[in-house]
C-alpha cells in the first residue's frame, strides 16, 4: 500500500477511534474524568500544530520567493497575481451565494423564536482591531522576524513578494546563488513536514476524542439542522468549484481531487487548513503544476481565498437573524454579505476567524451579537468543514491558474516526488 494512501487509512480509523472514545468517555466518565482527559490528551493535537507551524513560516518564505524570482519580470508577477485576485473574489461571491440559497431553503433558525437581548453580550472573541485602517496597517509587517515569529502568513507573503521582485530585478546572474539556497530550504521543509505528517493520526485521535468527551453525541443532534443545512452547502460549493474545475482541467480535475485527499483529510479532521498547507504544496507540484506558481499563488490563497469562511458567513449570520425574528431586505442582505467578505479577506491564522469576522459585522445590521453562543458550543464542528474546503478551493485555483498560464504539466506524477521528498 502507498505511504499516502496509509496515512489516509490511519487517519480514518484514529478519527473513529477518537469518537469512539470521546462517546464512551462522556457515557461514563465522572466530570472530573471527562475535564482531565480533555485537558490532557489536546495536548498530542498542540504538539501536531505547533510542529506544522514551525515548518510554515520558512516554507513559504522560501516557496514564494523562488517561485516570484523564477517568474521574472514584473508584469509576469502582475498578471499571474491579478488572475489571483480575481478568482479569489469570483469564488467568495459564489461561496456566499450558495450559502445564501440553502439557509434561504431550509430556514434552520425558524421556530427558535428567541428575544432580542436588552443588552449586548461578551462573547470572548476579540474584534476590536476589526477596521479597514486596522487591517492594513496589519498587513505590512514592522519585522520579517516578528512575523515569522508569530506566523502572520499575510505579513511573510508581503514580505516575501517585495523580496522576490527585488532579486527578480537583479536578474538571473545575481539571485541564482540565493535561488538555488532558499530552493534548498524549501525541500528540507517539505522532508521535515513528512516526519511531521507521522504524528497526524494521534493529533486527530486527540482532538475528536476532547470534543465530543465534553460535548458528548447528542449535541450533533440538539444541532443536526443547522449541522446538516450547513454541510449541504459546502457541499454545494464543492460542487460548483468542481465544476469550474473542469471547465479548465477537463478529466484531470478528478486527479487533482484525489491527490488532494489527504491535505484536506487533515484539514478536515483537525479543523485546521494551515495543518495542510505543506502536503497541499507538495501534492499540487506533483500534479503538474508549475512549482513557481504553486509557490506564488497557494499562500496568497490562504489569505485571500476562504470560500469555506464564505459559505459559513453568509449561512450562520442568516441563521442568527432568523432565529431572532430579524427580516432583512434584499438590499440589506447584500450590503452584509459584501461586509463579511471584505472583513474576511486577510484574516487568516486567527483564532476563530470566522466568528470573529461575523461578531464584527453583524451588530451593524441590527443583529444581536448574543447569536454568536447559538454556534460557539458546535464551532469545531463546522470549523472542520470550513478549513477542509479552504484547501480544496485553493488546490483547484493554483491549478487552474497554472493550466491558465500554460504551466501545468501532464503525468508529472512520476517524475516530482524523488525531487521532492525522494
């Protein structure tokens, strides 16, 4: 059996084993037992993410810079970056349509009939730093090494762009040298990622079995309508880019979705997309796509192309005001949807971003703030979801645009893995 097809099995039978548990730790355990053995066996998944975070940072320093320097001259970089941008934002408008017609459909808050709260509630999230002004000045970063050091993906990526256009001005003769060593860098990044990869089975076990240990079963049930609404839509959205997908790749986009299996299991499974970025990288180079490209466009993607915080967006903030009775007009409607999209553009790697984007946005249309602790409870739940199709769609982007400039190879399956992790 392939290496990568194990650790899919592995890590189908630790996420069952993880429920298994948690559903019987939650039956029998006393309080006490439950709080210790969450608090305690979390700290495989803390372990497994601190890992993969150690490797980002220097893996996509080095990935976007060679792959900006590789590509040359700036009107290069420019195209390829503006193709981004425009899909990026094509896919978030469709992603929140989609949302959109399904909790339009299905109506998961009707019959809550909860009351306006008089007064506004904490819910914990920090979104005081949530403004246009406060965004930018976040995205240009004061230190490289306080970026990397706090892993602000969007402040590495500027960073590394102005790093890469500058030596891409120098020309071939000058940056070869570098090139060559951040090149180095980048595999040594990848082979450390896949000793990482060995300890995702454990991190998986340990993060499902504390949920649902605390949680127990039956909240999948108390929530099953609003769990199941929200899941028909990201479906949905798969669909839709799936479809994109094959107007562009043709058949290939099936053999894309399979290479992608893993990065987005691991995604899935420990409700974190940033957990798949390196496979995600690798695999896409094995692919066929150009290696330049991949490193150019992935981490723009993660910050800029969250089609899961879309669909949850739209469906959970729709949720909140029917649940309280809230009627919003088609004009209103549109005016939030456009808020949460450009509130979530960049906000990447933080914690609960999606909560926070929405504990933002909706007070300024009369929503109350107080619906955020209707989703809190099942919040890792719907992250898994949100964090698996992140990566999905910018797997199928950086493809997309590597067919689009002409830099995707075929069968190049057989020939990358030995430059890769060989």
């Amino acid at each position: 059996m392939a290496s990568a097809n194990k650790l899919t099995l592995f890590i189908v039978i630790f996420m069952l084993a993880g429920i298994l548990s948690g559903a019987v730790i939650h039956s029998y355990a006393s309080q006490e037992a439950i709080a210790a053995w969450s608090d305690n066996i979390t700290l495989l998944t803390d372990i497994f993410l601190r890992l993969i975070k150690m490797v980002i940072a220097p893996l996509v320093f080095s990935t976007l810079t060679v792959g900006i320097m590789r590509l040359g001259e700036t009107a290069t970089i420019g195209r390829v970056g503006g193709k981004a941008m425009v899909w990026f934002i094509s896919s978030s408008v469709l992603s929140i349509l989609v949302g959109l017609f399904i909790v339009t459909i299905e109506h998961p808050g009707s019959g809550l009939n909860l009351a306006i709260p008089a007064e506004s509630v904490d819910t914990g999230l920090a979104v005081g730093g949530m403004s246009l002004k406060g965004f930018l000045s976040h995205t240009i970063p004061t230190s490289i090494a306080g970026a990397m050091a706090n892993n602000e993906i969007l402040q590495i990526v500027v960073f590394s762009m102005f790093f890469g256009i500058g030596g891409a001005s120098l020309g071939e003769k000058f940056n070869a040298p570098l090139v060559a060593a951040l090149d180095v860098v980048s595999h040594i990044m990848l082979k450390v990622t896949g000793y990482v990869m060995y300890v995702a089975p454990l991190a998986i076990f340990a993060a499902i079995s504390s949920v649902i240990a605390t949680q127990g079963l039956g909240i999948l049930l108390n929530y099953a309508s609003f769990i199941g609404g929200y899941y028909v839509a990201i479906l949905l959205t798969c669909l839709v880019l799936l479809a994109v997908g094959y107007i562009v790749l043709k058949k290939e986009v099936f053999r894309l979705v399979s290479m992608l299996k893993d990065p987005v299991l691991v995604a899935f499974t420990t409700s974190s997309s940033e957990a798949a970025y390196p496979k995600t990288l690798e695999q896409l180079t094995k692919f066929g796509c150009s290696r330049n490209i991949v490193s150019f466009v992935l981490p723009i993607g993660y910050s800029f192309n969250l089609v899961g915080s879309m669909v949850y967006c739209s469906f959970a903030s729709m949720f909140i005001a029917q649940a309280y009775n809230i009627h919003l007009s088609f004009a209103e409607i549109t005016v939030l949807m456009l808020t949460l999209m450009l509130a979530s553009k960049g906000i990447a790697g933080v914690p609960r971003s999606a909560l926070v984007v929405l504990a933002a946005t909706i007070p300024s249309f009369n929503i109350p703030v107080a619906g955020i602790l209707l989703l809190m409870g099942i919040d890792h739940f719907l992250d898994m979801g949100r964090s698996a199709i992140n990566v999905l769609g910018n797997g199928i982007a950086t493809a997309m645009l590597a067919q689009n400039e002409g830099l995707l190879e075929e069968d190049a399956e057989e020939r990358v893995p030995q430059q890769l992790v060989g």
